[in-house]
C-alpha cells in the first residue's frame, strides 16, 4: 500500500469518527475543533494506519510558511504539504510566545487540510459573514458623521486614504464613498486651474 493510499484510509477513519467539537469562540458564537482534538484524531488514524506526521516551521525570503510530512513508517516513502503563514503579533506575549502560537496553529490548519478535518459550522470568509461582523462592530456613516470627516480632509493625501480611514471608524455604503470621493476630485479640478 502507498503512502497516498494510507492517507486516503486516515481520512476515511477520521470522516467517520464522531467528536464533539470542544472550542467556544463565544464573541463570533461558534465551536471549532482545538488543536488538541486534530491533534488526536489524525494521531489515532495515524497510529491504524503506519503513518508519522512530522511538522517544522521554516521560512523564506518572504515569509513563514509551515511544512508538514506524511511518512509511511514501513517504506519511509513520503507526502509533503507547505503553506504560508505569518507570526502574529499578539499583546502581552514575548516572541517565543508568537512563534510557538504561529507553531501550534499552523501545524492545526495543515492537518485539517491534509486529512480533510471539515471543520464547517461556518465559513468566516463568506461575504454574509463579513457584512456581518462589519454591521456589528461599526456605525454606519451618516451625513453629519461626514461632514465632520471632511472637515479633516486636508489630514489625508488622496481619496482611497481618506475613504480607507473612514472604513476604518464607519461603514460607508457607496453612496457615502463617492461623497467623500468627489470632495478630492473637486480639489484636484481647482488645483488644476
């Protein structure tokens, strides 16, 4: 059997293993699987199907990116899988505490990806769930927010800063970004003269 084929039968152990998911992520209410629970899943399948999973942390010119191997225990014939990364930073914590972070949670999502670990309650990066995290933690812009906006304009260098740094305090819906917008367009024209 190949090391290919021992990984299509951890997967299938996995798939049909029944397990609670222990985390709580209470401010965006959802459960996810720890670190620890891929951990033991993928070690049990492992451990049925005469498999090792070697992980490191390596980078490069650009960036981290995490490597982890599949090895066939009995032929030492082997799956490598990379992805890219990034050490966080964190508050409150030393380096070693963000690379140990970026360790544990990179090694976690490569699993999950390797041996196929669904981990789909929800999908963060739907553009429903980010309207909604975005409606819910910003007001939207109203017209006296952006007229006070603009009274600052000078602050910033050209439209796409001003507009990113209103996005950053309000929501702003099309209609407020043109406003903002016109106003540099309008400066521009008048320069331009």
């Amino acid at each position: 059997m190949t090391v290919f084929e021992k990984l299509a039968n951890a997967r299938q152990q996995i798939a049909s293993t029944k397990m609670e998911k222990a985390g709580k992520n209470t401010f965006s209410n959802y459960n996810y699987f720890t670190p620890e629970q891929v951990q033991y899943l993928v070690q049990k399948a492992n451990e049925s199907c005469g498999l090792i999973s070697l992980f490191s942390l390596e980078r490069n010119e650009f960036w981290e990116y995490g490597v982890l191997e599949i090895i066939d225990v009995e032929t030492w014939e082997k799956i490598t899988v990379k992805g890219a990364t990034a050490i966080p930073e964190i508050k409150a914590t030393n380096v070693a505490q963000q690379i140990w972070g970026c360790y544990t949670y990179t090694n976690r999502y490569l699993l999950q990806l390797t041996y196929w670990i669904a981990d789909n309650t929800l999908d963060f990066d739907t553009t429903e769930n980010t309207m909604k995290t975005a409606w819910a933690e910003k007001p939207k812009m109203t017209d006296v927010q952006y007229k006070n906006f603009i009274k600052v304009k000078d602050s910033y260098s050209w439209a796409d800063e001003a507009v990113r740094k209103a996005k950053e305090k309000y929501i702003v819906d099309d209609v407020m970004e043109g406003k903002i917008r016109s106003v540099y367009i309008k400066d521009a024209i008048v320069w331009q003269k």
